[in-house]
C-alpha cells in the first residue's frame, strides 16, 4: 500500500513539474501591468510620479509608450493629462491625430518586464477637465506600431486641486479664499485650521539685518459679525472659533512679512448675502462684466441693494471709493477682502 502511495505522490510531481515547465516554456500568459505610489491629491497646476511594473509574456526586448490618464467620473472615456516623455517634454496627446511616440518610450528587459517611474501632471485648459474634485486615473500603453491603449490592471482616484497664493505684509492684511479647502469630516473649515495651515505654509520674508522671529507668524484671524469685529487667535481653539468660508473677508494679523500657501477646491459660491450696515466680502473668482469699485457698486446696486461704498485695506490703512465718486477706484481681485455699507435692507448679490 505505502508502494502505491509513493508511487502516486511521485507521478503527481512529475505532473506539476511539467505543468510548470510547460507555462514558462509555452508562453503561458504571464502578463501584468499595475501602477502603485499614487498621491490622493494633486494640485492643477502641479507634477507627481508613480511606479509602474510592466509585464508582457514573450516580448522580451520589445519596445512600449506609456502614458497617464485622468478621466471625470462622468465621463470615464473622456481622457486628459500630461506625461512627460523620454525627451523630457510633456505631451497630452493632442493636436488630433495622437502622436503615441511622444509618449514615454520604455523596453521591456530579458524577463519580458520593465519596472520604472513616470511623471505626470494634469491638464487644466483641456476640455475634459471638470474643475477640481476627484478624477479616475490610470495608466495606459500603446505598442511600437501604435496599437492601444491597453490600460493598466489596476486604477485608482486622485483629488485634483488649486493652490491659492498669499502675500502678507506685517501686521493686518485684509484677503479672502479663493481655494475652499477640503474638510475630512462634515464639520467646518474653522479660524484654527485655518491659522494652522496657513502657518505650516509660510515662509518668511528675508530682511536685512533683521532675525525673523520663531513660531508661529501668523497670529491671529478677525471676522466682522453683528456690527463688531471677532478675533480668533493661533492655538486658543476655543474663543471665536468660527468658520472660514468663501464669500466673507478675513483681517489676518502676522509678525512678519511672507507667503503662505492654501490647498482646496474651487468654489462653487453663487452668492453673498449683504447684511444692513457695514460687512467684509470677498469673491473666489472674477466676476464677469466687473473689473473695478465703481463697477462693483453698480452691480450690486442694479440687484436692489443700496451699498453705496466700499473699502480695500492697502498699506496700513483704508482706501475708500463712494459711487459715483472718481476718487480711489481700485480694482477688484478675487482673494482680496473688502469693507462695504449698506445703507438699505439686507439683500443678496448674486454674483456674475
């Protein structure tokens, strides 16, 4: 019996060794094509690189072009991005007719497999892009002769987003978002976060013969609410820890002349409501038909709401223009903040 059992375990052996044989010898299908190392989120205007392991059985030494992909949950066939080929100039695939050799070119080694990095950035000013929010995304590779794409085993989500800019001069600066950030929970954006990202991002300004002082430079954030202002200062989580959102104007208070820095999405903000008396606005993006004060006056104005004036902060100190007035007609800059009074009822502007 034990001569029986040998004699089975030995044959099934045998079996699998040329089982094993045969799908290396046969050309079994051993292909595999997978990117890994992929950032949850990118900035529009920003570059990144992801690994990619390229498999194809029994084309050792043939040639590939890989190139990047981002495509809108809504239309996932819609593609745009850039890929930096091996020229090091950046492609994303247009104009029409798709040049596959301007992407980036890799061969596959003895064992049939390429393992490598490629840099990728997306593509703003194409159709295909939807604004910031979350993209499909993956990898694609075409043949020397064209044929493709075959896309990559795996996929996986990025959150595109935009970098608004800040420069501040020490002591008040007046500003407002253009970038929403990104809330990980269902609670607010507060005045703590706020300050807290603001500082990680800053980076100081060089003087001459001046030590920039360490900790915290950005001190403290100041709303105007029913008719007084509130302050919320760096590290007290507790006093005036109110939201930050588009649409409202911000005094921040620094130490220290720099620039900062502040990741989020664009605003969808379609209006602002305009209290009684005196409030501080804002807009995230430039507003069609309106390039400056007076324009800005009139518009609100022809939406029913009497405000009459309006203030930037510049310099240290107020520059007011009256409607109608020639005087301090200034332009208006999506992420700058501004005083306005509104000598009527409360009112919403919808913005154009």
């Amino acid at each position: 019996m034990l001569k029986i059992v040998g004699l089975f375990l030995g044959a099934l052996f045998l079996f699998l060794s040329s089982a094993t044989s045969a799908s290396a010898g046969w050309g079994w299908d051993t292909s595999g094509f997978t990117i890994g190392n992929v950032p949850a989120k990118v900035d529009e205007n920003g570059n990144f690189t992801v690994n990619v392991n390229l498999s194809v059985s029994g084309q050792a030494g043939s040639s590939y072009y890989l190139r990047a992909a981002f495509s809108h949950p809504t239309t996932p066939t819609s593609y745009f991005g850039y890929t930096k080929n091996n020229a090091g100039n950046w492609y994303n695939g247009t104009p029409s007719p798709l040049d596959h050799t301007q992407f980036y070119r890799v061969t596959l080694d003895s064992n049939a497999s390429w393992i490598g990095t490629i840099e990728i950035k997306p593509d703003p000013l194409s159709s295909n892009y939807k604004g910031t929010g979350s993209y499909n995304f993956k990898v694609g590779r075409y043949t020397a002769t064209g044929s493709g794409p075959t896309w990559s085993d795996n996929s996986t989500t990025i959150t595109i987003t935009k970098t608004q800019n800040f420069t501040f001069a020490s002591g008040w600066n007046l500003i407002g978002l253009t970038a929403e950030p990104i809330v990980a929970t269902n609670s607010a954006y507060f005045a703590e976060d706020f300050l807290i990202d603001i500082n990680n991002s800053f980076i100081p300004k060089e003087i001459s013969g001046r030590q920039t002082p360490s900790g915290n430079k950005v001190l403290s954030v100041t709303r105007w609410y029913n008719g007084r202002y509130q302050t919320h200062f760096v590290g007290n989580s507790d006093l005036y820890n109110f939201s930050i959102v588009p649409g409202e104007g911000y005094f921040i208070k620094t130490n220290w002349p720099g620039q900062s820095t502040l990741s989020g999405l664009y605003s969808a903000l379609s209006s602002i409501a305009i209290p009684s008396g005196y409030s501080m606005i804002s807009f995230p993006r430039a507003l069609t038909g309106i390039t400056n004060a007076e324009q800005l006056l009139q518009a609100i104005q022809a939406q029913g709401i009497d405000v009459r004036l309006i203030n930037r902060w510049f310099g240290g100190r107020w520059m007011p223009h009256a409607i109608e007035s020639q005087a301090n007609n200034f332009s208006i800059t999506p992420g700058e903040g501004y005083f306005i009074r509104n000598f009527g009822s409360p009112g919403t502007f919808t913005l154009p």
